[in-house]
C-alpha cells in the first residue's frame, strides 16, 4: 500500500458507518466466545469442504448431525483445518479478528493456538462493555438487522439496530400452516383471501414502521418472476410505496444445491436469472427505491446498466460469492465508472456477529482506496479530499438518504 493509499484509506475509516443489512441479534449482538467466531458458516464450509468430518461440529444448530462436542473442542478442529484454506479471505477476517480484539501475536493462526486464543476470548468478551467496545473500535454507528415478520421488535435500542423487515416466509412458504398460524398470531387476523392477505401485510408494515423500521427486504430465487399475479409479493411493493420504505432485492440464490453441506453451507448462486425479470416491477413502482443485491458478479454489469436507466433501482454492497477482493474490485470499479455516486450502497457487513464488521468494512475500504487513487485521484479527476467525500457518499450520506435514518 504505497502512501496516497494509505492515506485514503486513514481517512475513510474515519468516516462513521451505518451498515444496512446484517443478521445481527440485536439481544446477543457481540460473541461471547471463541466458538461464536468459528461457528460463522464461512468456517464451518470451507473447513467441511477442505475434508473435515461434519460430525465434529457437534450439536450445536451449527449442525444437525454428530454428537455433543464441546465449544472449545469444535474450534480446534476448524483451527486443524485452517491450514487448508488460509489463502483465503474468510481467513484473512479471522487473523485480523485475533489481531485486533484477542491479542494475537502471531504469523498464522494453528491449532496449536486454540487454548491461547480460547482463553483471550473468554476475558475480552465476558465484558459487559465488549458490545460497545467492538462497535466503537469499529466505527460501526448503526446496524439494520434482519427481522422474521413476527418479531415483536422489543427489548433492543432501535436507533442502534435498526430493524428491517424480513419477508421470504411471506412469499414462499404462505402455504405452509405454521407461517399462516405465525401470522394470525402477529397481526391478529386469518388469512383466506387476497383481501385478508393484504390486511395482514398491512399490520406488519405498520408494526414494522411503528417500531422504526426502515426498510423492507428479501431474498430471491434465479427463476422468480415478479408480477401481480404474485400477490403476496405484489402486496409487499404496494406497501413499500404506501410506507415509504425502500425494498432490498437479493437476487440469486439457489438454495440446498449442496444437501450434504454444513448449515448455511448448502446455498450457491445460479446464473439463470436476469434482471429483465423485474423490468415489469420496476417500471410499476417508480415511487419505491429498488436497491439490489445480486450473487454473482458475472452479473454486475447488468445492475450497473440497470442502476444507470432506472431512477428507482440502486447497487447495494457485495453480497456473499461476489464478497471477495477479486470480485469487489471488478465490480467497485465499473459501478465508480458507470452509475451515479448518489446511487450506490457502498458495502454492508452481512454479519451474524459484531466482530466481522470491522475485517469486512476494511476490506472494503482498502478496495476503495486503491481505486479511488488510481482512477480519479493520480488521473487528476479528483483530490484526495473530493475522494475521501465520493467515498463518504459510498459509506455513509447514502445510506442515510436512501433509508432515512
């Protein structure tokens, strides 16, 4: 990293992050141990995939076969693999979580260090500041969560995690007789006809936003197509633009590809999809801000053009496949070349843990340090203060505007 870089990078980390979407649980924010880090499905995969048996990850919900292994000996066995997959970026997050917040020493991380590591963990994060002390070192100000249409949304500061209501359930599986009792439940009425279905989804979002909520959100296979004849989905849309809220697409995911993997270890990314798919969608909810997340990065020039014609379509983060440097700099770039600044989600963390926002946030900010040194700032287009703003506008004033928090 040669000095502009470094500079650049020095500046913005100062910047104060909002991060709009993780699966953070905002009642058991920051880990409590060791195994909280590991259990991260990225180490669970890549350890399975690299040839470690499943049945050493006990029964914890990280797996549901094998039986009871202790926290401290499930982390051994990934740190025993770690050593088949330490070229890696999900690696490269664990060494700089150890650095940072356990007090590591070392060049790479072995099983030999498990104890040392286990017992770090063990001081550091039975503090009750620790929540606070990783969002501070972080520079994390606020967190969107991920929350089940069910969700009484209590017990949690809402202005520090911000809630956002979560709706694959809604869409996919309505036929299913507990999500319908779980809906009955929350909004206090039965569904049985599209007029019953759009009270109910009108409750939520009135819950939802009571409660702070801003925005709305869902994960979509490679075949769906929206079209009002997709009611529920059509429904939710129609309240996106009724409340104001603006409506996370993340298109791609296929998922249990892999029956036999890990949990959260089985979903992968399909290339049969475009988003000429909801063209129709698009064009019907000009009012509601679209912003989209896609699986591959093979399919980030399509978002690019889309996010360039479409006012109401914007590019959000990188989201897990494409979450790696190679990707992230291919599409960073051509998003910084092609789409309006004012309509670019920078980045989001993604993460089940406080702990990751800061691994993941700095590998993006390197990114954008490097690109914005050498495409605007030694070119002459910008000065290293007009980049440090274009990538406040990335990180942060977006964020802010687009969401309204």
């Amino acid at each position: 990293m040669d000095s502009l870089i470094r500079e650049l990078f020095t500046e913005i980390c100062r910047i104060p992050l909002i991060d709009p979407h993780s699966h953070i649980n905002p009642h058991r924010p920051a880990s409590r141990s060791l195994d909280d880090i590991l259990g991260y499905h990225y180490y669970t995969e890549l350890a399975h995939s690299a040839g470690m048996d499943q049945h050493l990850l006990g029964g914890t919900g990280v797996s549901p076969v094998g039986a009871e292994v202790e926290p401290c000996e499930r982390v051994r066995a990934i740190l025993t693999h770690m050593d088949r997959f330490d070229n890696t970026t999900q690696y490269a997050w664990f060494l700089e979580i150890a650095r940072t917040f356990l007090d590591f020493q070392g060049e790479r991380v072995t099983a030999a260090d498990t104890e040392a590591l286990w017992d770090n963990a063990e001081r550091v994060m039975s503090r009750p500041d620790w929540e606070s002390e990783v969002l501070r070192r972080s520079n994390i100000e606020k967190v969107f969560l991920t929350n089940d249409f069910d969700d009484p949304l209590e017990g949690f500061d809402t202005n520090r995690y911000v809630p956002c209501l979560r709706t694959d359930d809604l869409v996919f599986h309505l036929d299913k007789p507990e999500v319908r009792l779980r809906l009955a439940k929350a909004t206090g009425i039965e569904i049985g006809d599209a007029a019953s279905l759009r009270r109910a989804i009108g409750k939520l979002f009135e819950h939802f936003t009571r409660r702070g909520a801003k925005a709305c959100a869902i994960s979509l296979p490679p075949d769906f197509i929206p079209r009002p004849s997709a009611e529920s989905f059509w429904m939710l849309a129609e309240h996106c633009r009724e409340f104001g809220l603006p409506f996370d697409l993340m298109i791609g995911v296929n998922r249990r590809v892999y029956k036999g993997g890990v949990y959260q270890g089985q979903d992968l990314f399909d290339q049969r999809t475009s988003l000429l798919q909801y063209a129709e969608l698009f064009n019907t909810f000009p009012e509601v801000t679209f912003c989209i997340s896609v699986l591959s990065s093979g399919q980030n020039q399509e978002l690019v053009s889309y996010s360039w014609i479409f006012p109401n379509v914007v590019t959000n983060g990188h989201w897990w496949y494409s979450n790696i440097p190679a990707y992230i700099a291919v599409d960073l770039r051509a998003r910084l070349q092609a789409v309006p600044k004012t309509k670019q989600i920078g980045y989001y963390s993604d993460m089940y843990k406080l702990e990751f926002g800061l691994p993941k946030f700095n590998m993006y900010r390197r990114l954008l340090s490097r690109i914005l040194a050498d495409d605007f700032v030694r070119p002459g287009i910008l000065s290293e203060t007009e980049a440090v703003e274009l990538a406040r506008c990335l990180l942060r004033d977006n964020v802010e505007r687009i969401f309204r928090v």
